[in-house]
C-alpha cells in the first residue's frame, strides 16, 4: 500500500514536471475589477451555437472563465492552442473577434509553417461554416480579413 502510493507520487510528479507550460491566460474579474487568473473549464457536451470555446465570467464570483466544448476537444493541436489564445485575448480586452485573432496570433509566435498550417486547417474546414450562427471571425472570411489588419510582419493570406 505504501509503496503503490510512493509510485503513484512519483507518477503524478512525473506527469506534472513534463506537461508542458501552458501560456498564461489573465483577465478581469467582473465585480472586483481585479485582474485574475482564468479559470479554464472542459465540457463533454457541445455549445448550442456549436462554440468550439466561449470567454465568460462565473455569475457568482466573477472570476473570468473559458469554457471548452465537445468539438475543441477533437480539433488538431495547433487549432485549439489558437482557439485558447483567441478566448485569453477577449479576457484581455480585445472583443472585436477579428482584434482577439490578431492578439492570439501575436501570443502564439507562429512560425511560417506554423500559420501555414493554421491558416489550411482553418480555411479547409471552414471552421464558420460548422457553427450555426455567422460568425464573422471564422473560416476562410476570417482568415483573409485576419491577414489584412494583423499587420503581424508576414504574409499570411
Ligand atoms: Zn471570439
């Protein structure tokens, strides 16, 4: 028994020392004002308007929230990092969609090949086209009206 909990001690201190370090995500609470931490929540079940994720803030305390629904979790790797940059950059401020884009593209330092692959996951899937609202901020409108006004240094449309 003391010996299970000894590797299982060790395990979790193994899982913990190797995840890799997710980028900080900050808001503002809204009764304090203050800024905090976001509290980041996973949901198994899907948004109504099919979000892959959505900026909030807990009705209770405040606290800035993002919660993540069905669809995020089966996306690549890079589209939901984008997709946790884009939510941390409406709790920064940035409540254009195409503004929290730019925000979450400058955060994620993107290599060529990087906003590459971003760009033909985003524009081949039409990510827009899978939710049921028009959401100006997606799929292929997103990306060619992202290029224009990011102004991030490259060519990326
Ligand atoms: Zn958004």
């Amino acid at each position: 028994m003391r010996f299970g909990l000894a590797v299982l001690a060790i395990f979790y201190f193994t899982a913990f020392a190797c995840a890799p370090a997710l980028a900080a995500c900050y808001g503002t609470n809204s009764k304090t004002k203050q800024r905090q931490a976001v509290q980041e929540i996973y949901r198994a079940s899907s948004h109504p308007k099919r979000y892959f994720a959505q900026a909030t803030h807990d009705a209770r305390t405040g606290r800035p929230q993002i919660f993540y629904y069905r669809r995020y979790s089966t996306a690549p790797a890079h589209f939901k990092r984008f997709v946790r940059h884009h939510e941390c950059c409406h709790h920064l401020g940035n409540h254009n969609e195409i503004a929290a884009n730019c925000c979450a593209l400058r955060r994620m330092r993107l290599s060529t090949s990087g906003l590459t692959a971003l760009r033909s996951y985003i524009v081949s899937r039409d990510v827009n086209s899978q939710t049921k609202v028009d959401h100006k901020g997606q799929g292929s409108a997103f990306w060619s009206k992202t290029a224009r006004q990011c102004n991030l240094g490259v060519r990326i449309d």
